[in-house]
C-alpha cells in the first residue's frame, strides 16, 4: 500500500454537504417530483387503542371533489401478504388494518386527492362504526389471564419468550456475597428527527413493478420482507433514496409497512401516490423504542466483583412484533456482559404485546434500556459494598491486554482500554473535588449527587443477531443466518474525476465528506475532488441485506469497503502509470493528483491522464489490465459468523466504549435538577472527522438527556395517546442543554483498515443511566424511573407517593 | 372584505428574496406549502406544522414568522425573505463558514429557519451573550446537533463584528 501524501483521514474536513443545506438547494422527500400525475395521500386512523371494525363508508369521502378515490384496509390488505418478522406466534401484521385496530393512529382507510388539503378533507368524511374493545397497555398486567388478547391466534399477550444461559449463572448466584436486585420501568420514547416520514410510490404495469422513493433509511433486509408482502420479484420492486434525509436515529426504518401501503394503493388507484407523514403522524403512530419492565440481579464476591447477571426482560413491544423486531432486546445480548469481566450470565427476554404503535430502531437501539439495567445495578452495589463507584467499575473492567476479547454472549471486543477512559473522566471532572464538594453538600442538606455510567458501543450488526429469537433448532431449519454485508463503489470517469457509492443511506451524518476523505487519501486526490452518491437505488447501485444507516455501520464496516475499492483503482492506476513511465507498478505513487515515480516527484502524470487511457485506450494497456476503472466491493466482516448452538453470536464488529461522570443538584422545593457537571469520555477508534464524531457525540448526548428528564410517548389507561404534539412531547431546547466536556482517546480497531470503530449511538444510551444514577445519588434511594420530571422529583425529594 | 369559497384559489403577489413572485392560494393555503409548491422554494422546511419547532421560520417584513402559523393570504404584498435569500451580503457568508466549521447542522432540515432567526437575531442583538443566543435558539427544535455548534458559531460571527 502507497502511503499518500497527505493525510486527509483524521483531519476536521468541513462537510461537503453543508454548503447545499445551507443555502436552500438540497432536495429532501417533500420536495421531489420524480414523475408526473402524483396525487396525494392522507390516511385515517383509529381513534381507539383496541377496537372491532363493524364497517366503513367510503361513500361521503368519494363524492367530494377533488378526490381520485378511497380505499379500506380491508379491502386494500386482501391482495397482500402479511409482513413477517423472527417471532412465529401468529400474528398478522399488515400496513393497514382490516378488521380489527389495534393502536391509536393505526392506519383503517387511505384517500387520494388532488392535493393533501383535499385528501385531509376527505378522511374526514369517511365514517368507520368501531365497537371498542378492553385496551392493554401495561406489559405486565398484559400478560394476566383477565388481559384483552390483542392477537386471539396467539392465545396470549406474551408472544414470544426465550431463555438463555451463558457460563454458570447458578452457580455463581449460589456462591455471592453479595446480590444486587433492581425491578425497574424505563417509558416510551422517540428520537424524532425534524423530518417526518415520507414517500412517493409508482406503479406500473405489464409487467407489475414499482419504484418507491423515500427517506427510508434501511435496514435493506426489509426489501425482501416487502416483495413478500407485495408478491412479486425482487427486482420489481425498486427503492430510491431521496437525496437528503432529514435526520432518522434509526426511526426511518419503521417506514417500510407505509412503503408497501403506497405501493398497493398507486396499483389501486392506478397512479402515483406520494405522502408525507404529519407531526401526529409521526409522534402517535410512526414507530418508538421499547418501553421495558424488567429486573435485574447481580452477584457479587466479597470484593466488589461481578460475579453473575441475571437479566429479566419484558419489552413492551406495541401492537405487533413489526421487523426487525424483537431485534432490540437482542441487540445487546451478545454484549450483555457490558464492559466488565463476568462470565456467568442468565437472560430471559419476554415480548408481550400491547395496544401501542410498534417500536423499532431508535437511537442507541436496545442500549438505553440495557445500560439502564446494569449500569444501576453497578451504582446500588457500590452502595452496597460502600466503594467508590468508579472503583467498583475499575475492579470489574476487562483488562487492556484482555482484547480481543470473546464475551460470554459470543461478541468479539476488537479493541479497548477501559481503565484509561474512567480515568479520563476522572481528571476531567477533578473527581476528589467533585467528592469533596458532594460531601459537603450533603453534610449541608443539600441534595447533591454523582453518577456513573461505562459500557461499550457495538456497531456494524451481524445480521444473524435476532435470529436469537429462534431456538437452534428453528435457526437450523430455517438456513444459516450471517455477516454484515457492506457495498461500496469507485469510479473514475473518461475525464478523469472519481466518484464514490456508498449504501449506507446517512441523514445528516457527512458520510459523503468520509467517504471523500477515505478516497482521497488512498488516491492522492482532494476530498472535494471526489464526488460521493450515498442514496442507494436498488436497481444501479449495489447493495444487500445490511445496507442501510443504522448500528453505526459507516465507520465500522462501509469505510472498509471504500478503502477496498479505492486501493484496487489506485492499484490499477499504478500499473498504468508505470507502463507509461516505465517503471514498475511498486515504484508508483499517487499524490497531489498525479502519478509519479517514487523519491522522483517531477517524474509523473497527471492522473486525469492515466485514468483516461484505460478508457479512450484499453488496446495499450497491460495484457492483464482489464479497461475501465470501475471497481465494486462486497464485504462481510469475517467475525460476523451465524449463532451457534449455545446462543453465542458475534452480534457486531467494532466495540467502542464510553464513560459518562456526572454530577447533579436538586431542588427540594421545585423538583428541578440542576446539572452540576457532565464529562463523556469516549474510545471510537481512530478518529475519521473530528467534527462529525464531535457532533455525534454532542447529538447523542442531546437525545440521552432529553430520554432522561422529559421525553415520554405517553398513554393513559384506556390507551388513549397524550403525546401528540412537540408541546407533548418535550425535545430538549439549546437552553435545556448543560455544558458537557468530551473526552477522546483511541485504540485502533483491527476490523478495517482504517483503525476507526462505528460511533453516534454514543451518550444517547449511557446519559439516561448516568443522570439517573447521581439523583439517586442524591436523593440516595435505589427506586429512580425516567423520565426525571419537575413533577416526580419532586416528589422524590419530598418523599410523597404518586398523586400525593 | 373578499370571500373564497372552498376550493377556490385566489392570486397571491409578494415579493421573496428582492424578487416580484405570485401564485395562487385557498384561503386555508399555509405560506409554508405556498413558499415550497406553488413558488417551488423547497428551502423552507416544515418540522411540525404546529408552531413549535421553528423550522419553516421565514422573515416576513421584517418579522420572524413560523410560515406554517402563517396564511399564504397573510403574505399578499409583503416582503418575504427565505433561506435562498440568504446570499453574500453582510456576515451571511461568515456564519455559513461558521456553521460548517463547528458543525452546527448535521441533517440541515432544522438549518434554514435556524440561519433566518440568528440573521434577525443578529441584526437586532448584535453583541449577544452565550445566553442570549441560547434563548433564541429556544425557538428551535434541533435533534442532531446538541446545539453546541450553533451557539458557538453565532457567538464568534458576532465577536468579529464591528
Ligand atoms: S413547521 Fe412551523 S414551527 Fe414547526
Ligand atoms: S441538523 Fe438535523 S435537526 Fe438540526
């Protein structure tokens, strides 16, 4: 490999993106007219949390004007299949319901209008008889014989429930000086990116195909879930990228059942139909991440070590189990040891259904609720033991020389030295100080606490992971399940200008600057020189089952196949260049846009000029050179191997870790908690873009406190949905947000050639257990629930029970 | 006083970024959709179309307005500025190079209204402190950044000024 010139990876590259974005010119979903004739959609919904659908007339919708027609859910689900996921209990799950809603905002009736303010007059007309039914909310009550059944096949509210064991959990119990036991609920939230939902569906016959564009983010694995949904070939159903997207965190995925929606209501209609998902749209009925009530137990010796974890997990998964679901409780599985040493681990992960949207990708995807879980069981056992917390963490942190490291679970920890980031954290926050100043706050009154949260980030997902919710049998019968496919291309025209694909779908995260800088390097070119296509289409660009934007893929997998793909072009420009200037290909180097001979810079050629003769002048190249320079790499992490016989998996490839120390004050007499100090220390291998990983950082943290003190997709008793609105539902404002200082240190992954890991989930799982664990701190009771409102607080801190 | 009935459309003139523009709108017709499909501005975003995120924020005579609180009606005969106004006059320049720098946008769809509050913001408060911005930036839901970059970039655009 020729080492460039300059060193583009690394450096804080301002985005190529930005300029667009900020001037007006970037094209986002809502502002596509990719065909003509497009119509426009609005869907009714179901005002009830659980009720039978006696009958719906379409008739008064129809009549107005303006409209092109109406259609039910059941007469629009009879041509389709239902969408499948992972759990075999029979449930059927349509984009449209046909006789029964099971959720507020669940979708009954779809009108196509001239324009959306018809079509929104138009469901108005419509009148649907509803005959209510019991509503679930609660996962647990749920799961009581007495319980409304959501899915009558199914028998049960519990449709799925598996168990796993990882060394010996019993046995470690058995022998513990110490067990620690939390039951604890974490609510429903959502990232909410600024830009809702939207897409843009044609169909076209003989034969029957469609093209869908949209700000569907992947996983691409649901394309098969939707020709299957849809009946038809894969290569009939072809899915564009709207060039931007306007922020996703893994929320966009939940978009695929409204894409199958459009697709059978343009072939309905006989036209192409675009909808743009509305704010109550997006808040009741888009999709949300799991609310949990679950239980923890950890085992500990006489010295503070984490000797055994048991995890009882009920997620309340909504209305359906809507692919890739049940992935979110088995995200974390592999790695469920966190960042400590114990190997003695017993899971058992329960899904029960209730009368809420299904959950799906959110940020930190499954991490927020299980970092919850372990990281406070690690705060009331320092309690407990009466240690330092960050000593009890120390004690149980894998060592630097343990890696890479083969958890229980079965995740392969690439690179780590977790000791070196508490101690940063430390120094960043002055610890003994900040001891000092608690011990004297408390010794006043005052009610002033410190948390701590560690634990390591898997990033770029073995497709194979929620495949855990198979037995091996089931698994075995089913067909082998691996890897983490990632597809990149590069180019060089006649003109000699590179360009670069990527399948990796970004929605504000400056991949195309990455990708740019990735290139540039490899080729001695300019990052802006190159020019990067991040939308996938389906039909010109490669891509597979894993492409997408999600599990912080980019920088752990995608960076890899760029650098694969750019080294074969420059490998391919060096023999060109030698036979021209007679030396051989070794001798090469490519810098500053030319080619020239090494230790002999005034020895070359522009690189224009040697692209442009594999193409105007394939006769004179090497007799092996094939012509063209257009090279595609397909690569599947070799870690990422299926799940084996005992539930072991390596459910990701890079594993970067995070330490966030904080410091809290409340007010007794407002409930207000005042962030005293916020310090994330974080490991994400080398550093790419120190802007975009800043910015990561910093937007992670952003959703992992607005998780923490306010953000709830609230329901009451009857299931009726509170959250409609962002007066509702609270997003933290620039004023909410303390002042929190970063930390960075790296060890280089070995997983791709580049040493960086997959980053951005970030604080936005840890901040939620950090904050929770210094109030508790505080107001040194174990029994902490989010959201931290002025409200429960409050009441914490004046010990008064709910409704006091 | 004129009426429309439903349905009908009436001709809207106004003039967007220095330019005489016109086009037609109900008399329900939001600025924001007027702004984006009938005059094809596709800069101004609509976050929430409730008021509250600040995204589809649009200077109308020299007023900050949310064109999703605002009639297309509202705006006949006003002068309005939208983010593909925001051009090389003043400090535009400067805090574009700024936002990049300290990577204040990320998916950019909150941006457009972002960048018209601070040149508002900044015309009226041009020395404000961290808080200040901060305060302004309330009007604004932003999910990727943390606003870090935005108070930073505000605050050194408004340091270099004279
Ligand atoms: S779209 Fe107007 S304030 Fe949100
Ligand atoms: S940059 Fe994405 S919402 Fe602000």
């Amino acid at each position: 490999m020729v080492e460039s010139v300059k060193n583009w990876l690394g450096q804080a590259v301002p985005r190529f993106e930005d300029e667009a974005l900020m001037t007006g010119n970037a094209r986002f979903i809502d502002d596509l007219s990719p065909v003509p004739g497009i119509r426009h959609v609005a869907i009714l919904r179901s005002p009830y949390a659980h009720a039978e659908i006696r009958s719906i007339d379409l008739a008064p919708a129809r009549e107005l004007a303006g409209v092109i027609g109406a259609v039910s859910g059941q007469e629009l689900m009879a041509g389709l299949e239902p969408l499948a996921s992972a759990v075999r209990a029979p449930m059927n799950y349509f984009p449209m319901a046909a006789d029964k809603v099971r959720y507020v905002g669940e979708p009954v009736a779809l009108v196509a209008a001239e324009d959306r303010y018809l079509a929104e007059d138009a469901i108005e007309a419509i009148e649907v008889d509803y005959e209510p039914l019991g509503a679930v909310v609660d996962p647990i009550a749920g799961q009581q014989a007495d319980a409304a059944l959501l899915h009558e096949a199914v028998g049960s509210n519990l449709v799925h429930q598996r168990t796993f064991r990882y060394g010996e959990p019993e046995a470690a119990f058995e022998a513990a000086e110490h067990i620690v036991r939390l039951n604890w609920r974490y609510p429903r939230q959502s990232s909410t990116p600024m830009e809702t939902y939207g897409a843009i569906a044609q169909f076209e016959a003989a034969p029957d195909r469609y093209t869908i564009w949209s700000n569907f983010q992947g996983p691409f694995i649901l394309q098969p879930l939707m020709v299957r949904a849809l009946k038809i070939p894969g290569n009939h159903l072809r899915l564009i990228s709207a060039p931007h997207s306007g922020g996703s965190f893994g929320i966009k995925q939940g978009l695929y059942p409204y894409l199958v929606l459009l697709a059978a209501a343009s072939r309905h209609f006989g036209c192409p139909l675009k909808w743009i998902e509305d704010r109550l749209e997006h808040l009741s009925a888009s999709s949300a991440a799991a609310a949990r009530a679950d239980g923890i137990e950890a085992a500990f010796d006489g010295n503070g070590m984490l000797t055994g974890l048991r995890f009882a997990n009920c997620v309340d998964v909504g209305a359906y189990v809507r692919a890739p679901e049940p992935a979110s409780v088995y995200r974390m599985q592999a790695a469920s040891n966190g960042s400590y040493q114990v190997r003695h681990i017993a899971i058992e992960n329960r899904l029960v259904v209730t009368n809420k949207t299904p959950i799906g990708l959110n940020r930190g995807y499954g991490g927020p609720q299980f970092y919850f879980g372990l990281e406070r069981a690690m705060e009331v056992a320092a309690r407990r033991l009466d240690l330092d917390p960050a000593e009890i963490r120390r004690r149980n942190f894998l060592p630097a020389s343990a890696f890479p490291y083969d958890a229980p679970g079965g995740a392969v920890y690439d690179a780590g030295d977790y000791g070196k980031g508490l101690d940063m954290a430390l120094e960043l926050t002055d610890y003994p100080e900040l001891r000092a100043r608690r011990a004297a706050a408390k010794a006043e009154g005052r009610l002033f606490g410190i948390g701590l949260a560690a634990g390591v980030e898997p990033s770029g997902s073995n497709m194979a992971y929620v495949t855990l919710a198979l037995t091996p049998e089931e698994r075995a019968k089913a067909g082998g399940r691996s890897g983490g496919l990632a597809a990149a291309s590069v180019s060089i025209d006649p003109s000699g200008s590179v360009t670069v694909h990527t399948d990796s779908t970004p929605a504000g995260q400056g991949h195309a600057t990455v990708a740019a800088q990735v290139a540039a390097d490899r080729l001695g070119l300019e990052p802006r020189d190159i020019q990067v296509i991040t939308a996938i289409d389906t039909q010109s660009t490669a891509w597979s089952l894993a492409s997408g934007n999600y599990s912080n893929r980019f920088a752990a997998i995608e960076v890899g196949a760029i650098a694969e793909s750019a080294d074969r072009i420059g490998h391919k420009l060096r023999r060109i260049a030698g036979e021209m200037l007679e030396v051989a290909a070794e001798d090469i180097e490519l810098a500053g846009g030319r080619a020239h001979v090494t230790g002999a810079p005034e020895q070359g050629i522009a690189l224009a000029r040697v692209a442009a003769a594999s193409h105007w002048h394939p006769a004179g190249l090497p007799d092996d050179l094939e012509p063209g320079l257009d090279d595609t790499t397909m690569l599947s992490p070799a870690v990422l191997g299926a799940p084996d016989e005992g539930d072991r998996v390596a459910s990701a490839v890079t594993f970067g870790f995070l330490c966030d120390l904080t410091a809290v004050e409340i007010d007794r007499d407002t409930g207000r908690i005042r962030i005293d100090t916020y310090v994330s220390v974080h490991d994400v291998g080398r550093v790419l873009n120190p802007i975009i990983v800043e910015g990561q950082i910093r937007g992670g943290f952003a959703h992992g406190f607005g998780a923490a003190m306010f953000e709830d997709l609230a329901y009451d008793e009857a299931g009726n949905f509170l959250s409609g609105s962002f007066a509702d539902y609270l997003c933290p404002t620039a004023p909410d947000l303390p002042e929190v200082k970063i930390g960075h240190y790296e060890t280089a992954s070995p997983q791709n050639p580049l040493g960086s890991k997959g980053m951005g989930d970030g604080s936005s799982m840890l901040a939620p257990a950090a904050i929770a664990n210094a109030v508790a701190d505080a107001l040194e009771r174990d029994d902490i629930e989010l959201p931290l409102t002025l409200d429960r607080v409050w009441r914490m801190a004046n010990e008064l029970g709910e409704g006091e | 006083m004129m009426r429309l009935g439903l349905g009908e459309r009436r001709r809207i003139s106004c003039t967007v970024n220095g330019v005489a523009r016109s086009g037609f709108a109900e008399g329900r017709t939001l600025l924001s959709d007027f702004l984006r499909h009938e005059l094809n501005l596709y800069g101004t975003h609509v976050g929430c179309e409730h008021g509250v995120c600040g995204a589809c924020t649009v200077i109308l005579d020299s007023r900050l307005a949310r064109s999703c609180g605002t009639l297309a009606m509202q705006a006949d005969g006003a002068e309005i500025t939208t983010i593909e106004g925001l051009g090389d006059s003043d400090r535009e320049p400067a805090l574009r190079e700024a936002f990049s720098r300290h990577g204040a946008l990320q998916c950019g769809f909150c941006t457009a209204g972002v960048l018209l509050s601070v040149k508002h913001f900044l015309q009226h408060n041009p020395k404000p402190s961290d808080g200040e911005i901060r305060d302004m930036l309330s009007g604004h839901l932003c999910r990727c950044t943390g606003y870090e970059g935005m108070v930073r970039a505000i605050a050194e655009v408004a340091e270099g000024q004279p």
